[in-house]
C-alpha cells in the first residue's frame, strides 16, 4: 500500500469513527498532512479542547497526551505509539520537588508541561515554551523554583532579572546536545542565515542566535521575515516543515543529528492500528483517575487563566 493510499484509509476512518488527530510539529510530514490539528505543545493543548470529535489520537510523547486529557476528560485519548515518552518529562517525580519545596516553600513552583501528570499534582502553575515568559512575568510571587528544563529556565531567568529563579539540573536530551561549535559550523557553510533556536538549547547556543522562541514562535518568525534564509536550531522536522511551507526560502538543520527519538516513533501504521483498535482495547487510551485529573489540571488551569 502506498503512502496516499494508507493516508486515505485513515481519513475515512477518523471520519466515520468521529476521532480527531492532533499532531505535534516534530512528527513526520506525513502524519502532519493527515492531522486534524497540528502546533506546538500550548496550541496542542488548547486545540484538544477546540474539538467536537469524541475521540482524540495524539501523535507525539505521552505528556501531551495526558494534557490533552486532562483537559477534556469526557473525551477518550489515545497515544499512537504506546512508547513515545519525553525523557525530560520523566526526569524528576512528585516527592524529590516535593522535598525540594518544603526547603524554600515560598517559592512558586512553575512547571514546564514537559512533566507528568503526577508531578503536576505538586506545582503551582505550567507553562509551554511559548508561554513561559508571558507566565513568569504575570506571576505575583518573584521567588521561584523552575522545573525541570534549567536550559528554559536560564532563558526565562536572563529576560526576567527581577525574578529570583532556582533551577534544578534537567532538561531536553536532544536540544541540550547541541553544541556552540555545531552552530559555528553551520554558520560558516551559510553565512547569510539567520540562525533560529528552541530555548531548550544550552544558553551559550542560545546566545548566538538571531531568533529565540518556542516551534511555532520559529516557524512564525521565518515565515515572517524578509531573510532568505535560515539555520534550524530545533528538531530537524521543524525545517524540512518550513521548507515545504516557504519553498522560496532555505532552511537548514543546524545538524542532522537533532532528532527526538521519542517523537520519532509514531508511524502511519501506528495511526491506523490505533483509529481500527479503539473499541477493541488494542490502541493505547490515556487512563486516568478523576482525583489525578483535577489535581494535576490546576496547574494548566492557572497558565490558562493567566494567558497561556
Ligand atoms: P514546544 O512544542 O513547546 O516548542 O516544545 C518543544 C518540545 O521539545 C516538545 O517536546
Ligand atoms: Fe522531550 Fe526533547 Fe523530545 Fe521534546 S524534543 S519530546 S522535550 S526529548
């Protein structure tokens, strides 16, 4: 079967079964051009909610997945491909902040959504990569614990010098591993690139670039701009998306070694399986018990309510 063939039987599929797809923009081109929504992690969370459709298939890591149920708990959620986790999201759990707070407990605990829904149930307010300055900046308290990317936490911090901001030592495996002569390189086989970066990255990455901001404050920024073109500093995905958006422009990867793994996984076939298996028990749903979900939403409740 080919590709355009596999596509159409998932379209129909989704349609008889009232599903909705949600695609994060680091998966493959062809899951993007088969999802009903796609984005960033806050618009992904904010789409889940958008959505009439009875059912929901993420396509990304499992925290997103959580999110978008913990945001529409009377949907059934489903994540394509069981194994796709975020290992930042996984780094630190409910009792090590939990002991870290009760040393310093008039810090705000901000929590990237890149965390589970468990640690959710201990942290005071979320923010995605789009949302994190906008957040820091309308919180009362100017104390606080920044969990668990120090990398977003140092970018915040370095915006925001009235904020008195502990970090803890996490982060994204595949932005943190960029490196400063990575970037040089890159910039020496395209001098006349405007170079973008994902403030995952380590700030001496950081500190190079033209552009800083979440996926999609990137791809805007690119598609906005007057330059021609372009080095990448994010997941390898976001360029080859922005090629096939801007096809006047070039972009290039920063390296091509900036792939996640996790977001990786999720394949066509793991789409099919999941929208055939939801009734059988075979796809992977998002279980969670009711007191989980309405501790662990206040958090993404509060970033909601101060503006996302
Ligand atoms: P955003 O989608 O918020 O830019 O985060 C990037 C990322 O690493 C997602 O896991
Ligand atoms: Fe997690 Fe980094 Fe992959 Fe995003 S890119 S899912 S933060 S490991």
């Amino acid at each position: 079967m080919t590709v355009r063939e596999l596509q159409d039987k998932i379209i129909k599929l989704k349609k008889e079964t009232n599903t909705a797809i949600l695609a994060h923009s680091y998966q493959a081109r062809e899951i993007v051009e088969i999802a009903d929504f796609t984005g960033d992690s806050y618009k992904l969370s904010v789409d889940a909610t958008k959505t009439d459709a009875e059912n929901i298939i993420f396509c990304g890591v499992h925290f997103m997945a959580e999110t978008a149920k913990m945001l529409s708990p009377q949907k059934r959620v489903f994540l394509a491909n069981k194994d796709a986790g975020c290992p930042m999201a996984e780094q630190m759990d409910k009792d090590l902040i939990s002991q870290i707070h009760a040393m310093e407990p008039d810090r705000t605990v901000v929590a990237y959504i890149n965390t589970t829904a468990e640690l959710k149930t201990v942290c005071d307010v979320c923010v995605t990569s789009s949302s994190a300055l906008r957040i820091v900046r309308a919180l009362d308290n100017d104390k606080l614990l920044f969990i668990p990317d120090c990398n977003l936490g140092s970018w915040v911090q370095a915006q925001c010098p009235e904020k008195d901001i502990k970090l803890l030592s996490g982060g994204c495996p595949t932005h943190a591993a960029l490196t400063v002569a990575e970037v040089k390189k890159a910039k020496e086989e395209h001098p006349d690139a405007l170079f973008l970066v994902h403030p995952e990255c380590v700030p001496a990455v950081v500190a190079l670039a033209d552009y800083a901001g979440s996926t999609s404050g990137i791809m805007k920024f690119a598609m906005e701009s007057d330059a021609k073109e372009f080095i990448i500093g994010t997941e390898t995905s976001i360029a080859e998306h922005l090629q096939y958006e801007c096809p006047d422009k070039k972009f290039y990867p920063v390296t091509k070694n900036i792939v996640c793994r996790n977001m990786k996984l999720t394949t066509l076939p793991d789409v099919y399986n999941t929208l055939a298996g939801m009734d059988s028990g075979e796809a992977f749903e998002i279980l969670m018990s009711d007191e989980l979900i309405a501790s662990a939403r206040k958090c993404i409740d509060e970033m909601i309510r101060l503006g996302g």
